[in-house]
C-alpha cells in the first residue's frame, strides 16, 4: 500500500487517539465516575471511565478485524462491567496499547489486508474502512468526555490536527 496513504491515515487516526488521551489527561479524580448521560441498563456505562474504557476496547477490536477470538489484554474483561471501574492508570495503558498497535498496524497494511472484509453484525467494511470508522469512534466519544471537562471549567483541551510524534 502506498506509504503517502498510510501516513494520511495515521495523521488522523493517531490525532483522534491523541484528542481521546488528552481527555484522560485532564480528567480529575472527581470527575472518574462522573455520569455524561443516564443509561437504563446500568449507570456506570454512562461514566467517564467506562466511555474510555469503551472506546479504547473497540478500537482494539477493530484493529484486529474480527470479533473471532478477540480479548483486551488483563485486567480488561470483555462483555461485563468489572466490579470496580477502571483506574486511570489502567485506561492509560490501554490507551498506549491500543496506540502502538494502531501505528503498527497501519505501518504494515497491504493493499490485500485493506481490502479485506470485516464481518460484524451491523456491516461489512473492508479493513480500511473499519479504521476510517473507528477514527470516527474514537473522535466521538473524545468529544464527548472533553465537553463533559469543559462544564465543569477543565482546561487545557485543543485540536489535534494530526498525530503527535
């Protein structure tokens, strides 16, 4: 695949990542558990820390293209909340995780690995677009925990115009 494209993709896709970092970032300790909205099956998962822990877990399940299989690393469970919520620290590391492999895999990408189709129960993109697609995930949710930081008078947040080195 062509380098110039990789290195477009990643520009962007590590922006979003950085924008989501930025927000863990500023979060203060008080602000952890804090509900951005109300979620009828549980009230945790309206929290900042889930929302990360959320955004972080699908980005990992995306960048490896299929649900067959896929597990976060420890102490990440999949498909249940744990019983206390994730520290800071823990998020972080992920976010890192998911950082490093984002940039490999982009790095490493093949005409014939973009291409390959992803199947997943809401659609089926090539791999290529999965990424473009969680970029957008990635963005929404960061956009969501930075407002959540600017109501209660956080600053520090900017754009990222593209990946930090």
């Amino acid at each position: 695949m062509d380098t110039w494209l990789k290195t477009s993709v990643w520009q962007q896709f590590g922006a979003a990542i950085d924008t989501l970092d930025d927000a863990l970032r500023l979060c203060p300790d008080h602000l952890w558990t804090e509900n951005l909205w109300k979620d009828s099956d549980d009230m945790r998962y309206g929290q900042f820390w889930y929302i990360a822990y959320h955004t972080l877990s699908w980005l990992d399940l995306f960048l490896t293209g299929t649900q067959t299989g896929f597990a976060p690393p420890p102490p990440f469970i999949r498909g249940k909340l744990p019983d206390n919520p994730y520290t800071k620290e823990q998020i972080k590391g992920y976010l890192d995780h998911c950082r490093a492999k984002a940039q490999a895999t982009i790095e490493a990408l093949t005409d014939e690995k973009a291409r390959q189709i992803c199947v997943f129960e809401w659609m089926e993109p090539s791999f290529l677009e999965l990424q473009l697609y969680s970029t957008r995930h990635i963005q929404e949710h960061a956009a969501e925990l930075n407002m959540l930081l600017g109501q209660h008078d956080i600053t520090g947040m900017d754009w990222v115009a593209q990946a930090r080195k």
